[in-house]
C-alpha cells in the first residue's frame, strides 16, 4: 500500500513539473511566432496542446480519494532488515535524486512535443516578403534563362529552379512579370514558356499580368503605375530609380552590390533569397 500511495504522489509531482513547463515552453512559443503566419496545422497543433493542459489541469484538481489508512508498521528487527527495507523503499532516497529524475522526465517528455517545425515555403514567401501583397518582376535573368532580349528572338526557358518559389508568390500576391522584347515572335515565346511550365495553370497569374514593352525604361513606367510593395529586377540603374516611389525591392545580381538604400536588398537569384538553394 506504502508503494502504491508512493507512485501515485510520485505521478502527480510529475504532472505538476509537466504543467509548469509547458507553461514555460508556451510562452517562448508565442514570444516568437505571429498568429498572421500560422497555417492550419499549426493552428491544429495549438488546439491540441491547449485541450492537453485542459486535461492535466483537471487531472490536477481531481480528488485523490479518500485516505486509507497505513498498516502499523513493525520495528526492525536487525540492521540487514533495516537495509533490504531501505533499498526496497524509494522514499527513502534522497529527495534531491528523485526531484532531479522527474525533473529530467517532464522535461523529456516537454522537448519530443516541442520538436522545432521546419516552416513551410509558402511561410518564408510570406515573411520575407514583409506580408507584401503586390509584387513586379521582371523576366530575362530571373524567371527566364535568358538574359538579353536578342536571345528572347530564339528562344524561352523558364529556369526550373525558380518555379516553386513562383508559384508560391503568386498563391497569397498580386504578381506582374514584365519584359523588353524586340518582337512580337519574341512575346510569343516568353508566354508560351511560361504556359508549359505550368505557372497560369494555379489561378494566380493569367496571361493578361504579363507586360511587354520595348524601351528598358518602360519597365520603370509599369511599376510606378502599379506600386507594388515589392519589385524584383536587374538593372542597377532601374533599382536605383524606383528606390524611392517603392516600398522593398530585390535586386538579383551574381554579385552582392554595396547597399545604398535601406530599401533595396540583394541576391544572386530569386529562389536563393527564400532560402531554396
């Protein structure tokens, strides 16, 4: 009876150091995360946890049951009784020990549940875009393979690497491509590629969002009609000249450019600024 009472109080310590560090846990959880960029599944995950300190919270304040009473117990008899009873009985030990062990259980158990979550592409997208919800870009060395209009009057390859990081982009923001080309053979070939690659096939980019001029600066021109929160481009002079009229820009260049405005941010391509490569 001594045994069971003892495991039974042994259970509740332990819910009670569980209680006190998921307590712990939770609030470094919400200290670090925005509710703005929690998905289903973590939300789900949440729910859970909550429904769980509901059930230990009640398991707490439930009655122990009545007391029974402890058998009388008899002196030893000899100093061997005395020492098989110690070893047999772990209330003997030192508290110290056993406070240290269902420290180390509850917080055991605590670490598996709190396992880090690698967060989802569609979340990066969201926070290094700032929550943005319009973007230009243009195509030649970004989204397309080529990198000068002269090569667009051959061909269009749309780079195999970005694509995931399109599609997402174009799931939660307003997405306009935007191109110089020579011809309107040229035009043909970029929206062709762009359709076998599958980017109009999710619903976030028709053909209409994608805009041809034929001067350089008529980049420039669409983006200060549609202010976007974001323009991807590059062009030096170009990032140079919208610094001011928009909010965020990236420019993709192989190599990193000295930052002049607090604004404008660098990569060598667009899947690695979302952390892709």
């Amino acid at each position: 009876m001594a045994a069971a009472e003892s495991s039974k109080e042994e259970l509740i310590q332990l819910i009670k150091r569980f209680g006190a560090y998921v307590t712990l846990k939770m609030s470094n959880l919400f200290s670090t995360f925005s509710f703005h960029n929690l998905d289903s599944r973590s939300v789900g995950a949440i729910a859970g946890l909550a429904v769980a300190i509901v059930f230990t919270w009640r398991l707490l304040r439930s009655p122990n049951g009545p007391q029974r009473r402890q058998p009388k117990r008899q002196a030893p008899t000899s100093s061997s009784s005395s020492v098989v009873n110690a070893q047999s009985n772990p209330t003997l030990l030192p508290s110290g020990v056993c406070s240290s062990s269902e420290d180390l259980r509850a917080q055991n158990v605590v670490d598996e549940f709190f396992q880090p979550v690698k967060p989802t592409l569609g979340q990066i997208v969201r926070q290094k875009l700032s929550e943005g919800r319009k973007v230009t870009c243009r195509l030649l060395g970004v989204i397309l393979e080529e990198n000068t209009a002269e090569e667009l009057q051959k061909q269009a390859t749309v780079r195999s690497s970005v694509l995931e990081v399109l599609l997402e982009i174009t799931k939660f923001c307003d997405l306009y491509l935007m191109e110089r080309v020579l011809d309107d053979e040229s035009e043909q070939k970029v929206l062709a590629a762009l359709e076998n690659a599958g980017v109009f096939t999710s619903g976030g980019l028709i053909k209409d969002k994608v805009l041809f001029c034929s001067i350089e600066n008529g980049r420039s021109s669409f983006v200060r009609q549609l202010e976007p929160d974001w323009h991807i481009d590059t062009n030096p002079e170009i990032v140079s000249q919208l610094a001011r009229f928009i909010k965020y820009q990236l420019h993709i260049s192989p190599t990193r450019p000295e930052r002049s405005n607090a604004n404008v941010f660098s990569s060598p391509t667009l899947e690695q600024f979302f952390g892709c490569v």
